[in-house]
C-alpha cells in the first residue's frame, strides 16, 4: 500500500481502561466514512458538544453500547485518532 499510514486505531479494551483511568465520563460517535460496505465511526473521549447533525450521540463510558463497540463487526468500526491515545503525564 501506497497511502500513508492512518492516525487512527481500531478501538480496543486497553484503550477504554486507558480512558476509564484518565476518568473519561463519555464517549461521543461520529460517523467517520464509508469505505467498501464498512462503516468507520469515530469515538471521541468527553465530548460534551454535539454538532447537531443527528449523525452523532454520547454514551456514557461504563454503558452496554460502548462494551458493544469492542465486538467484531465486518460492517462497522469503531475508530479512535491518535491524539485521543495520549497518555496524561
């Protein structure tokens, strides 16, 4: 592949524990893109501000939906940019 490598990562339980210790109280979903069928959804730490498009929603961070999120899907990814990993110091 020829592109450059992504700023984002597949969402994971190391990244939710990293935000549960940093004490993230909720995650906003952005729909990221469509690519081939699959639908990328951008997870976002504290974001209170919804834009207002309908096309984003907050969960709280201990929720079902987002233990959802780490589940395999072919359709749907949860993404998480790479600013959003930084470790507090």
């Amino acid at each position: 592949m020829s592109e450059k490598e992504s700023p984002y990562q597949l969402f994971t339980r190391e990244i939710l524990s990293m935000w549960t210790s940093q004490d993230v109280s909720y995650i906003k979903v952005e729909e990221l893109s469509n690519i081939d069928g699959t639908t990328f959804y951008e997870l976002i730490p504290d974001s209170e501000l919804l834009d207002g498009g309908g096309h984003d929603t907050l969960y709280p961070i201990d929720s079902e939906d987002v233990d959802d999120m780490l589940l395999p899907n072919k359709k749907i990814k949860f993404v998480v940019h790479s600013v959003y990993l930084e470790e507090d110091e």
